[in-house]
C-alpha cells in the first residue's frame, strides 16, 4: 500500500496533458520493444507478454479519454471534427485490439496487426497532441483537475483487471484461452462502475 500510496503522490497534481503524453510515450517504447523482438521461438512467450502490456495500457487509456477528457474538450472548443476523428481512431484501435487478442504470436498476420495497432496509435497521438491539445490548452480546461480525474479512473481500470499501479506487467489466470495460451483479466473488457 505505501508503494501506492508514493505513486498517488508523485503522480499528485499532474495535469490531465502531462499525464496522457506520458501514457502516449509509454506505449511508444512498447512498440519499440515489440519491433525489437525476433521471430524465434522462444521470442513467442515475451511477444505475448509484451502485446498484452500493449493492449491493456491502450484500453485503459482509451477509456479514460472516451468518459472524462474528449467530453471535456469537445465542450470547450469548437472543432467536431476533431473531436469525431478521436473517436473513429479509437474505434478502429479498439476493433484491432480485439483482432490481436484472439491470436497468439506466430499466426498468420499477427506480427503484422500489431505493427498496424503501433501505427494507428502513432497517428491518432500525432492528431492529438498537434491538434486538439493546443485547442484544449487554448479553451483553458483546467488541466490540474482533469489530470486528478483521469488518474484516479485509471487506478479504478487497473484494479479491475488486476494490474498493480507500481507493477504494470500482466496479470494471468490458470485457465486456458484459444490457442491453449493463458488468458488475461485483460480479456475482460474494463467497464465504467457506478460511482
């Protein structure tokens, strides 16, 4: 708990742009990791690993952009279309991510649909931070405040699927998903808890 609580601390009044640019560089260096890795077998295990990571910080990510900050900004500037491509770009992410988590490195187009995932998410982060966080910043949003609701729903995300806050590898069950590979308490598709 006092490594939680340390982290709260440090993380404690990082505002909203600060945290989801940080989340953006994070999963960059994932993709890098997933390029990096060969074709070997025994690369198998730590592709799985390393994908699941990549899944679970995009989900989480997502959602906490699709419930607190895309409203936010949508209602502070004038720019629909920014504002719709967001979402589109999270949609067809989100359809990928589902695609991925029914394969197992080694099939057919995995490698590759997780290379596509890297750049839809290079793309949508160029779009958001070239477009609409100079928009959002522009609008005053107070990024202080939406920072501490964005964190504080990404900590409820990650204790849903069971990933510790100072610990951000996978979690994984003992029972057998397709291809006889361990499913994650990722596959659970984290939902919004009534507050």
């Amino acid at each position: 708990m006092a490594a939680t609580d340390s982290k709260s601390r440090r993380t404690e009044g990082q505002d909203a742009f600060a945290l989801l640019t940080a989340d953006h560089k994070a999963v960059k260096t994932l993709f890098k990791q997933f390029e990096s890795l060969g074709e070997a077998d025994e690369t198998e295990v730590q592709k799985a690993t390393l994908v699941e990571k990549i899944c679970n910080e995009i989900r989480i990510h997502a959602q906490i952009e699709e419930e607190i900050f895309y409203p936010a900004v949508r209602a502070a500037i004038d720019d629909d279309d920014v504002m719709d491509e967001a979402d589109v770009e999270h949609a067809s992410a989100k359809d990928l991510i589902a695609q991925i988590e029914q394969m197992a490195p080694g099939d057919d187009h995995y490698d590759a649909k997780v290379t596509v995932l890297g750049e839809y998410i290079d793309h949508h982060v160029k779009e958001e931070e070239g477009e609409m966080f100079p928009k959002a910043r522009k609008a005053d949003i107070d990024g202080t405040a939406l920072g501490e609701e964005l964190l504080a729903r990404k900590s409820e995300l990650k204790a849903e699927l069971g990933i510790e806050e100072d610990d951000d590898s996978p979690r994984t069950t003992a029972s057998n998903g397709p291809k006889g590979r361990s499913v994650s308490a990722a596959r659970k598709s984290p939902t919004r808890s009534a507050r």
